[in-house]
C-alpha cells in the first residue's frame, strides 16, 4: 500500500481522485475542497461507482478508515490506491462545509 501526504496530494498534479471515507455528518462539518464523500459503512454500495482504472487517494480523520477502504478496494482489484496519512486531523487549510453539492 502507498502512502502519501495530503500536503503532497494538495500540492501535487491531482491525478487521483481524493476520497474522504468519513461518515456524512463528519464530512458536511468540515472537508478538503474537492473532496469526494463515499463513507466507509457504505463502501458495498459505492465501489461501483468506482473506475478499477482512476487512481484514488483514500483519506478519514486519522487514517485507520482509510486503510480498511484501501484494503477492501484492493480485494476488489483496484490497483492505483494512495493512503492519506495523517487524514483531516491534521489538515490545516480551507474547509468546505456541506455535501459538497451546493
């Protein structure tokens, strides 16, 4: 499994799509911008919404959410995965509020 930074991610190319996998109320108190919400409870009904293909950077509040959704997105076949260390707990730039769909 690789790990990245969300500093690098907020500050590299974007090629992977950022996944925050908190809950819905955590995620509409306070997210990156442009971050994606598929909450890890509902990752059954998610992943097929899902490309095998598209790179995706796996991010929660501190990470242990975030490795479980890599690890189960991995069984599936997804190959091109990223886990965020540290997650929203240490993020310290602009917040976006709400589902993101405002």
């Amino acid at each position: 499994m690789q790990e990245i930074r969300l500093t690098d991610w907020l500050n590299g190319p974007k090629e992977a799509v950022l996944l925050d996998v908190r809950e819905t109320d955590e995620f509409c108190q306070g997210h990156v911008p442009g971050a994606r919400n598929l909450p890890l409870s509902a990752i059954a009904s998610w992943k097929e919404s899902l490309s095998p293909q598209q790179p995706y950077a796996v991010m929660c509040q501190m990470g242990s959410r975030a490795q479980m959704a890599v690890e189960r997105l991995a069984e599936e076949g997804f190959q091109q995965l990223l886990l965020v260390r540290g997650g929203f707990g240490t993020y310290q730039g602009p917040v976006e509020k709400g589902d993101g769909h405002e």
